[in-house]
C-alpha cells in the first residue's frame, strides 16, 4: 500500500529558539515509518538548522515558496537552487496565501513548478476553492482550471515528482475542516482529471493531500479516505505532539 505523506507547513511561524525546539523535538520522537512520510515546509531563514537537526532523522523538509530564476538580482526571493543546496526535498508551490496576498498568478505558479522540477525539488502543488465558490458550486470547475493553468503542461514523467494538495480556502485556519465525505470526492474527481490527462498508472500513483484545519481529533476520518493519500497541516503542524499524533492516525 501507499504510505501517506504527512507535511507540515509551518508558515511565517516560529523564533530561530522555536524552530529549533520543535525540529529537535520531531527529530527525537518521530520513528521512519512505512505507513507515512513525515516532512515539514520551514521558513527559509530556518533551514540551514533543519538541515543539521534532521540530518540522521526519517524526516524530510523543504521550503514554502521559490523564485523562478536560478540566482541573481532578485532581492527578498530565494530560488529552487539554493533550496536544494540545503538538502530540500519539497518546496511549495500556488499556497492561497501566496495566490491572496502576494498577488500569485496561474501563469507565474506554473513557472515556479516547472522551475522546482528543473532543479530536483518536488512541488507541492496547493490549490482549491473560496467559501463563494464553493457556496455556487463552482468547486470542481475552480480545482480544474487551477490544475489546467499550472500543472497539466507537465508531461507523465514531470508531473509524477509534483505532489498535489487541495486545500478548500475556506478550511485553511478557521477550524472548520471538510468533512472527510467533501474532502473525499473532490479528491476522486481529482483521481479522475489526472487519469484522463495522464492514465490510470500515473492517477493511482499520485500524491494528493488534503490540507484546511487538520487536527489529531479529525485526522484518522480525513486520512482513511480512499483518495485522500496525506495531509498538509499548518497550525498542528507548530506542535510536535498534534503533528506526530496526526502522523500516528495514518
Ligand atoms: P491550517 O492547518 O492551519 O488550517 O493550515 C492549512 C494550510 O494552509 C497548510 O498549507
């Protein structure tokens, strides 16, 4: 059977004192697994530590956001290249908080995608509905058009490194998770668009995480979904407990 992937996303979060508590604190307790993947996405500043306190650890880490360049004069931003030199794995790639307040578009994600892959990093593609999407029930039409814009352009063999994450707008920090019912069939709908972009191999093979308000208290109904295959977790994520009991309930 698969293992699930279990990746925190940490956010802007956590002192340099923070960061290291936690990741010592993950690195001691966490035990590799051939039920789930453990992985945490760290503010760059923190990776240079991560990469030492995880160095003989099961966990893997990566970053929130990339540029699209390798180097160069882009003030502020950090490339795909750099991430890697730190030993990433993962990188984040379309979060709504980078589509909402950094005024991220389709056309730039997918630059950013294809630029992660490029460099040995595997996106994690995050992309889903607003409450009035949602509420007009325009969901699957959104999911669809985000996954077309960004993702789809990448043939069979690229788009197998990239891991998809739903995340519903609506669940991200309001407590207000999807039931594991709504989680599961926008998960299957997205099953079937990759089946039919990329066939049934590729489809069952792929990573999708569901991410909004995921708790140790909803984490083994959301996770015992049969096309739900992880979670990324922002808040529970902060503390070592909640996010190795999320771990555990997979
Ligand atoms: P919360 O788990 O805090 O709702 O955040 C989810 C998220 O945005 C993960 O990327």
């Amino acid at each position: 059977m698969k293992h699930k992937l279990i990746a925190g996303n940490w956010k802007m979060n956590l002192s340099k004192s923070e960061a290291e508590q936690l990741l010592t604190d993950l690195a001691s307790n966490a035990h590799a697994s051939n039920k789930y993947q453990l992985a945490v996405c760290v503010p760059a500043v923190h990776l240079g530590k991560t990469e030492t306190i995880l160095a003989n650890s099961s966990i893997k880490y990566g970053g929130q956001n990339c540029y699209t360049a390798e180097k160069g004069a882009f003030t502020g931003e950090n490339s795909a290249a750099t991430l890697k030199s730190y030993g990433c794995s993962y990188v984040l790639v379309g979060h709504s908080e980078r589509r909402e307040y950094f005024g991220e578009s389709h056309t730039f994600l997918k630059a950013k995608v294809d630029t992660a892959i490029d460099f040995g990093l595997q996106p994690i593609f995050c992309f889903g509905e607003k409450l009035q999407e949602r509420e007009a029930n325009h969901q699957e039409a959104i999911v669809k058009q985000q996954l077309e814009e960004s993702v789809f352009h990448l043939d069979s063999e690229a788009f197998s490194r990239v891991v998809l994450a739903y995340e519903p707008v609506w669940a991200i920090g309001t407590g207000l998770a999807a039931s594991p019912e709504q989680a599961q069939e926008m998960h299957a709908y997205i099953r079937q668009l990759i089946k039919e972009q990329y066939g049934t191999t590729v489809a069952n093979n792929a990573y999708i995480l569901y991410g909004g308000s995921m708790k140790p208290a909803n984490a083994a109904d959301l996770l015992s979904q049969p096309d739900i295959d992880g979670g990324l977790i922002g808040g529970a994520s902060l503390k070592a407990q909640d996010f190795l009991a999320i771990a555990a309930s997979a």
